[in-house]
C-alpha cells in the first residue's frame, strides 16, 4: 500500500475556539475546509476518512510563552 502524508502549516494562523477570534468560525463564513471537513475547523475539530487525517497538533511541545513556529514545525 502507498501512504503519503502532507503536514501543511499556515504560519500565524492557529486553530483556536469555535467563537469570533477563529477567522474559520466567522459567522456566515465557509470555504475550502469547511468543504473538506464537512465541519469550521477549530482545536476540536477531528476527521479521519480513508484519504484525510485532520485534527490539530501542539507545536509549543510544552514550552511556556508564544510559540515559535519554526521550532514547532521542525520538532513535528
């Protein structure tokens, strides 16, 4: 069996809370993911079909303050 996988990363762009601070919950606001989710993507959201994995990941590893993307990404 093939397997492929593609980690893609939207620098400065986190999946947060279903309120008005997630740009993907904006009221009235649906696009690309939430064609493919079938769901507004937030740190809740988990999908697994036969072709998608979806479901968020933290970057911060358990480091106290912001996250420093560069780090997380390489580490994940």
């Amino acid at each position: 069996m093939n397997h492929r996988l593609i980690f893609i990363f939207l620098d400065g762009l986190g999946l947060g809370e279903n309120s008005g601070h997630n740009p993907f919950f904006m009221q009235g606001r649906k696009g690309f993911f939430h064609d493919l989710l079938q769901d507004i993507p937030s740190m809740k959201t988990s999908v697994e079909t036969d072709q998608l994995v979806f479901c968020g990941i933290d970057a911060v590893c358990g480091v106290d303050g912001l996250p420093q993307s560069a780090t997380g990404q390489t580490s994940l």
